[in-house]
C-alpha cells in the first residue's frame, strides 16, 4: 500500500512542475519525506509486533496494543490523505491550486488538475483502508490478539515524525497569508526565492504572480479560489475516508474487493506489471541474441584480433632477443652484408 502510495505522491510532484509551481513541488517533497517516512516507520513496528506477518487481514485491534504506532501512524495517514490541518493538506492542496490557475488555455494541464482531484478520494480510501485493517475492530488471529511489544527505540523516532507529520505545513501557509492577510508565514516560498539565502530563481511564480492569466479565470478572486479549492480537496478526502470507514471500519470487515470481479485480479496482480515486464523479455530474446552475436562476434572479434597480431609479433620478435653476443654479432654482419649488396646492386640510387 505505502509503495504504490509514494508513486502517485510523485505524481503530484510532477504535476506541480508541470504547472510552473516549484515551490509547491518541493513543499510537498518536504512534508512528503515526513509523513511517509513515519507511515513506513510505522509499518515496521507493526510487522515487529506481529511476528513478521504482513498480511493485513490477519491484524485488527492493534490500537489498543500499540498506542504509541496508532496514533503516530494515523497523524501520518491524516497527512497523506489531505485532511486539514496536516501537513499533507497544504503541500497537496497547494499543488491543485497552482495546476487550477495555470490550467485556463492548458487542456493537458486542465487533465492533470483533474486527476489530481480524483487522487484525493483514492487516496483517503485506500490509506483508512489500511488504518482501519490494521488497527480497528477486533484482532483477526493469534498473533494480533497477543502482539510483540515494540521498544522505544522505535516508538522514540516515531513520536519525532508524528510530530512532523502534524505541524511541517507551517513552513509555507501560503492560503492562511492569502485568505487572512497574514505576512511572513511562507517561509519556503521566500528562502527559494533567494530573499534568505536560498537558490535564486528556482520559484518562477507563485500565488501573487498568475503569468498570463487574469482574475477573470479565479473563483471569485484569488481568495475565493483558495477557499473554493480547498474545500473541494478537503470534502473529496473526508469523502474517502468515509467510505473506508463503512466499508472496512467496521467489528469484521469483510473483502468488498470480491465484488469488483476481474478488475479485483487486476488489482491484486499489480496491474499484471511483473507478467508485462516477463512478456517484454521473451518479446526481446530474438533481438538480444543478435545484438549478443554482433558484440561478440564483430566488437569483440576486431578488439581480440588486434590483440592477437600484437600477441603474435611480440612473441616472434622476442625470439630475437636471446641475449647471446655473438648471435647479435652475427646479426649485424648479415644486415651489414645486405646492406651492401642492396647499395651495389642499385647504385644507391636511394640515398
């Protein structure tokens, strides 16, 4: 679940640059390090408690075994979910709000700022999912009714990141400034922009510069569309988790994904990614066996037969140097003598 989550948090990421909004993909590769950081963490307590059993259907009723791990582990889930007030809320809220204002005359970009809203939902589903699974209800097997403890070697940086995964949005509240006037409060935006000594020209524009759109594409100004947006972000995200919450919040949640038919085997089989990449393979065997045959064969061969003449000549010329004196007398005698027949023979027309 946290791996395939890191990959559409990139997502965002890259929808942040492609609207022009630096600031806000590094804010959100900021208090992304964070959040998802203590969700692995927390994870691995949790693997730690239940004797290595990974299996989520096997958990339930953690909550009250590990205290510490749950509650860490739901400020991060909050986190990644968007919801207000985390650390995830601003940096992604942040995000649609640049693709939404740079989207007017940008079909692609209006695209991205779509799907990003659909991720919202998604992503508070599939995160409750996993926080109530693993935490609420009543334990499913043996080793979740009598987990390991956990040390606070592990619970220690789990606090640490907890705490980080609630208060890191402060770093760059930029709709806080926005909405209510408040100055000094982006923090980021202004140590990227240079003004406290940090990479001159890395944010081209942020939310006091539109580039070539005008008010006229803004929800009742730039303030309206600050709130307009992220009341729509917040109520996507408090929509997801609403569903996780019927569907698996519940004593003995049962598996819904049943019901999807063949889309569950897609789902379960990772997309069939493994049997994509294995199909490639085979489709580039034929391919492969030529490319092998001209490197070895063609490459190889003119870089071994070099190497062989030299070898060759080496070992012939070698024989010559016996380190015997009156072999080498003999030698300069020969070559004296055919030096002269050669000069009497032509006439030293050469010279």
């Amino acid at each position: 679940v946290l791996a395939y989550s890191t990959i559409s948090q990139y997502g965002y990421m890259m929808l942040a640059l492609g609207a022009g909004g630096y600031v806000a993909a590094v804010f959100h590769l900021t208090t992304h390090a964070f959040f998802k950081a203590l969700l692995f963490l927390g994870a691995g307590s949790v693997i730690i408690a239940m004797h290595h059993n990974e299996d989520m259907w096997d958990m339930g009723g953690l909550k009250s075994k590990l205290p510490v791990t749950y509650y860490t582990f739901l400020a991060g889930s909050l986190a990644l979910a968007g919801i207000f007030p985390f650390a995830g809320f601003w940096s992604k809220d942040e995000i649609l709000y640049e693709a939404l204002v740079h989207a007017p005359g940008e079909p692609l970009l209006f695209g991205g700022y779509l799907m990003g809203l659909l991720a919202v939902p998604v992503t508070a589903f599939y995160t409750f999912r996993m926080v109530f699974l693993t935490f609420h209800g009543e334990p499913r097997s043996a080793t979740a009714r009598d987990p390991e403890p956990v040390r606070w070697n592990v619970k220690g940086p789990l606090t640490v990141l907890g705490s980080l995964a609630v208060v890191t949005g402060v770093i760059n509240m930029v709709p806080v400034q926005k909405v209510l006037g408040i100055e000094g409060i982006d923090v980021l935006h202004r140590w990227l922009d240079n003004e406290w000594g940090g990479i001159e020209g890395l944010s081209s524009h942020h939310y006091a510069d539109l580039g070539p759109y005008s008010s006229e594409y803004l929800v009742g100004g730039e303030v309206g569309t600050v709130l307009v947006g992220a009341a729509v972000s917040l109520g996507l995200a408090l929509a997801g988790l609403g569903l996780a919450w019927r569907l698996y919040g519940v004593p003995s949640p049962t598996e819904h994904t049943a019901k999807l038919g063949g889309i569950k085997d897609v789902l379960y089989n990772n997309y069939y990614l493994d049997e994509l990449q294995v199909w490639l393979a085979y489709r580039t065997e034929d391919v492969a066996g030529v490319a092998n045959v001209f490197d070895q064969g063609i490459i190889d061969g003119v870089v071994n037969g070099v190497s062989s003449v030299s070898l060759f000549g080496g070992n012939r010329i070698r024989r010559l140097q016996s380190g015997v004196v009156s072999q080498y007398t003999a030698l300069l005698t020969l070559g004296l003598v055919a030096l002269v027949l050669v000069l009497g023979v032509t006439g030293g027309w050469f010279l």
